[in-house]
C-alpha cells in the first residue's frame, strides 16, 4: 500500500485550524446557496414526504460523518477519503474517491459561482461567476487564515437571513401544521431522490476532513468538529424546511424558483425578499469558497502520489498553501462557470460525492477497536445509504456520473499498465 505522506521543508502545510475554525468552515460549505435552492426541487420530488428525504439524508450524512471523523482523527492529512481509501483499501480505492470528489466538486464550484451570478446579476450571470471565482481564489492563494475569517462574517450573515425569514414566517400567521402531513403524493422513490438531492447540502462536513494537515491537534479537533458542524446545519435545515413547507405546502413550494423569498413574501414581508437574494449570494459565495479549499487539498494529496501532475504539490513557502493546486483549480472552476449551464450539476455532483463517502464508510469498516472504530452499523449504514441515494438521484445523473467514475477507473488502469510496462 502506498503510504506516502507530506514531505518535508516547503511541502508541509502549516496548522493553524481550531475546533471553532474548523466548525465555521464546515458550516461555510454546508450552509450555503443550497438551502435556498433545494427544498423546491427536492418538493417536485417527494411532495408532502419532503421532511422523510431530509431526515434521510441527514442519518446518511450523519454516518459519512461519523465514519469521516473517525479516520480524520487517524489520518490527520490533506486529502479525505483519498487518503483513507488508499490506507484502508488500497490505492486504487483511494484513488477512485479523490476523482469522484474533485470531478463532482469541481462541478460544484461551478454551480456555486453561476448562483452567485445570477443572484447579484442576472443579465450577466457567467461574468460575475467568473469574477467570483478569481476573487476567491486569490484569497485562499494568500493564506487559510484570512479564509477562514471570512467565512466566519459569510457564516454569521447567512444565518441571520435565515432566522428572519423563520421568524417572519412563524409571526406571519399563514403557517399551517397541516401542511406538514405526508399524502399519498409521498412514494418511496420520491423520498429517496429527493433524499439525494438534499445529500448535496450537506455534503461539507468532508471540508473539515480534507484540512487535516491544517489544524491543531487533529485528532481531537476532527472528531469534534465534523459532528458539531453536521448537527448546527440539521437543526438550521429542519427549521427552515418545516417552516417553508408549513408556510407554502408541498405543491406550492414544487414550482417555485426561489422558495424562501416566496415564503417571506406569503407571509406578508414582501420587503424581506431582497434580503433573502442577499443572503443567496453571500451563502453561495461562502459555499465556493470552502470548496476550492477541499477541492485544492485532495488535488494536492493526489499530486503527492502522482495520480495527477506531480507539479501540483507543492506548497508556497510564505503562505503555506498549495497554491499551484488552487490556482489550477481555479482555472478549471473559471472556464466551467463561463461555458456552462447551472442545471444538472447538483445532481452530477451527488453522484460523485456520495462514491466518495461510500468508499469513506468502506474504509472505516476495516478500522478495528483500538483505532477508534465506530459501531460497525454506522459505516455498514452509511456505505449502503450512499448507493441508494446515489442510484435513486434523476437518471441522467446516474449516467453521466458513473461515465466519469467509470472514465476514472480506466485512465487509473491504463497509467498501471504503462507503468509495469516501463519498469
């Protein structure tokens, strides 16, 4: 098994991550545009069963969260998964969830920056998308610190806006708890692809994992903060989802684009709607920016091994972050948000994603006691949760994200090949 890990000198990263630092950045990833997006799509889907996808989603999320922590705290590197695939399973293993995670995120950030565009400027939507990713990541190429501290005030604002329109739904008096009931519209295909689109909100907590190499004493302030992150957005996504559902019900939420502004507007504060657009933007920003941060470590870890260009690893002597990574990242980011459309990339992204953290609960079946392995039902659970949702997700999804999984495995095979044959 391939073992290899930062070398010395100018490839280390420098730790700087608290447990609090830790916990905003995850909540930076999963607290974002997505909460604003996805309880329509997820609605269309499931209908009035839209709080049984959620809470599915969550106990999946829950346990990648529990497995990722756990092997977090073990291998306290950059790179997630990756890592923990190549140590636990093998690197071809290890390999396969780096690709998923970077191909599935790298479609994420795009998705997070053509939100952004069209929440500030509809009329030139790729153009602010473009801008917002070069901004951004030029900060993260100056040092994670400064990240991290912007994350706190977009963290901070998101979750005001939120709180407002909870409490503006609540005290509007069109709440109606019937709207909460589950009606035969609720199938269990519904449920469980609504389950998977809402997955992709939640998804962030694999930030905290992939900064391994850049907090303190890792080993506890992972398996702190990975459950802590997940459990502040469950209860953030409950409130907000029961309050929309119980404001607009399950048709009404299904067909409209922006659900929360259309929640404010229907519980008679039409003027917090602009607040909501705000509050989209900042969140979809807050989302791009700690994606480029996971994105860039796992491309830095797959660098390491040579599983991509190996020019990519190393780190800027003064900032001590893999600038190349996140400059290559930021490339790529860029060109996807100027010719590509938003739609579909939540769904390619949950595909990829969820191969990760299946592979994440694979690896932590093998952990034994005395690593700190969790009851044997949460990565069994999760590993079966995550096939599921992944397989459940719109059929175009499937397609294209097991073409890219499949075109992964392949290229890993035939760079084998050559490989044995050079030797």
């Amino acid at each position: 098994m391939n073992t290899s890990t930062a070398s010395a000198g100018t490839d280390e990263l420098k730790r700087r991550l608290s447990v609090f630092d830790a916990v905003v950045i995850g909540l930076g990833s999963m607290i974002g545009a997505g909460i604003f997006a996805a309880p329509a799509p997820a609605a269309a889907a499931a209908g009035s069963g839209l709080l049984l996808g959620l809470g599915l989603a969550a106990v999946v999320a829950y346990c990648n969260a529990t497995s990722s922590a756990r092997l977090a705290g073990r291998y306290p590197e950059s790179g997630g998964t990756y890592v923990y695939g190549r140590e636990r399973l093998g690197d071809f293993w290890g390999y396969l969830a780096g690709w998923g995670f970077v191909v599935g995120k790298t479609a994420s950030c795009a998705a997070m920056s053509l939100t952004v565009g069209s929440y500030v400027w509809p009329g030139q939507t790729h153009a602010v998308a473009v801008a917002a990713v070069v901004a951004l990541t030029a900060l993260n190429y100056t040092g994670l610190h400064k990240s991290a501290w912007l994350t706190r005030v977009i963290v901070a604002f998101v979750l005001a806006v939120l709180a407002a329109v909870v409490t503006a739904c609540i005290g509007g008096g069109t709440a109606d708890a019937g709207r909460l009931a589950i009606g035969a519209d609720a199938t269990v295909g519904g449920v469980l692809q609504a389950a998977g689109l809402l997955f992709f909100a939640f998804a962030g907590y694999a930030r905290i994992a992939t900064l391994g190499e850049e907090v303190r004493d890792p080993h506890r302030t992972i398996r702190r903060a990975i459950p802590l992150a997940l459990a502040i957005t469950l209860l953030v996504y409950a409130a907000v989802a029961v309050t929309v559902l119980a404001v607009l019900g399950p048709d009404r939420l299904a067909h409209t684009a922006a659900p929360l502004a259309e929640a404010a507007r229907a519980a008679g504060v039409p003027g917090l709607a602009p607040v909501v657009r705000a509050g989209a933007a900042v969140a979809a920003l807050g989302s791009l920016l700690a994606l480029i941060l996971g994105v860039s470590r796992t491309t830095l870890a797959m660098a390491r091994d040579r599983h991509l260009p190996h020019v990519l690893a190393t780190v800027h002597p003064r900032f001590k972050v893999p600038h190349r990574a996140e400059a290559a990242v930021g490339a790529v980011v860029a060109v996807l948000a100027a010719t590509t459309d938003v739609r579909g990339a939540i769904g390619f992204s949950s595909f990829g994603v969820l191969a990760y953290y299946a592979i994440a609960n694979a690896a932590a079946w093998t952990l034994t006691a005395n690593e700190g392995r969790p009851p044997r039902i949460v990565p069994g659970a999760g590993l079966a949760g995550c096939l599921l949702l992944a397989f459940a997700l719109p059929s175009a999804s499937v397609v294209s994200g097991t073409a890219v999984i499949a075109a992964g495995a392949a290229a890993y095979g035939v760079r084998t090949v050559l490989g044995r044959a050079r030797s």
